[in-house]
C-alpha cells in the first residue's frame, strides 16, 4: 500500500505531463509532475522510457518535450541515443539532414566527412554502424579507408 501523498510508478498507465509520479532519489522519495521530472532528471526518464520500457508516456505531452530537453542536458546521452536519426549539416545539402542518409546513400562521402574531416563527435555511430560503413567503403574505394578501421573488420 503506497504511503499517502506517493504516487509509485504504474507500468500499465500512460503518463501525460500533469501525472504525479514518486521516484526514489538521492534524498529518498520525490513526488513531481511527470512534466517537471523532465526538468529534474531527463535522462534517467528517457532511460525508464527507452530502455527499461517500464514507463509509458504521451509522445506528444512527455516524450517529444524530454527528447529536446535531453539534447541540452546531455548531449553525449543525446547524440548516442539518436545515431543515425540526428540531423546534421552535410556537404552538398542546404539545410540540415538525417545523417542516416548519406550514411546510406553516399558511405565513402560519409565516410571522408565523418572520419577523415573528423566530425566522429557530430554523430555516435554504434560499433555495427562502424562496421557497415568500413565495409562499405572499404569495398567502393579501397585506398579511401584508414588502417585503423581495417584493423576492425578482421
């Protein structure tokens, strides 16, 4: 039985930004609307969210919210999270561009953007995505490849 005034997390709810919801912090147990908890601890929300998938929320109320908020708050957290789905400014495009498309589309000219003009900061490829891509480019234009990422397709 919740203490009153407690408002445990209820997996089969759907939380809009007004819900209340206690979370167990540093301090012990905190009680704020799920709106403000996107202020308080954005990425330990995204994370209940995304990866633990014990809390379900409004896309339009909590979710697109705490994905803005993230890109301020953490911006390595962000950037991991987002891969491929970022929006990044790309040669030969007037205004920004999931960078999934030239990744796709174009993977030796990602390749010599990412790598070689040393944007890897700009978007987190996972070790897979890395792979995909030294393989790609590897097989269109052998010489374009760095050593380094030869070494990790053997």
């Amino acid at each position: 039985m919740p203490l009153e005034g407690q408002f445990p997390l209820d997996p089969e709810k759907i939380y809009f930004s007004m819900d209340e919801l206690t979370l167990e912090t540093d301090e012990g147990p905190k009680t704020l609307r799920m709106g403000a908890w996107l202020n308080f601890d954005p990425v330990r929300i995204h994370r209940m969210i995304v990866r633990d998938k014990m809390l379900q929320v409004d896309t339009i109320e909590v979710l697109n919210p705490l994905v803005s908020k993230l890109r301020r708050a953490d911006p390595d957290y962000y950037k991991k999270f987002m891969g491929l789905r970022l929006v990044i400014d790309y040669p030969g495009y007037s205004s920004g561009i999931l960078a999934k498309i030239p990744f796709e589309n174009d993977p030796v000219g990602f390749y010599k953007w990412w790598r070689k003009g040393r944007h890897e900061d700009k978007v987190y490829l996972s070790l897979g995505n890395q792979v995909r891509l030294f393989q790609k480019v590897s097989m269109m234009d052998p010489k374009m490849i760095l050593k380094k990422d030869l070494e990790i397709l053997k």
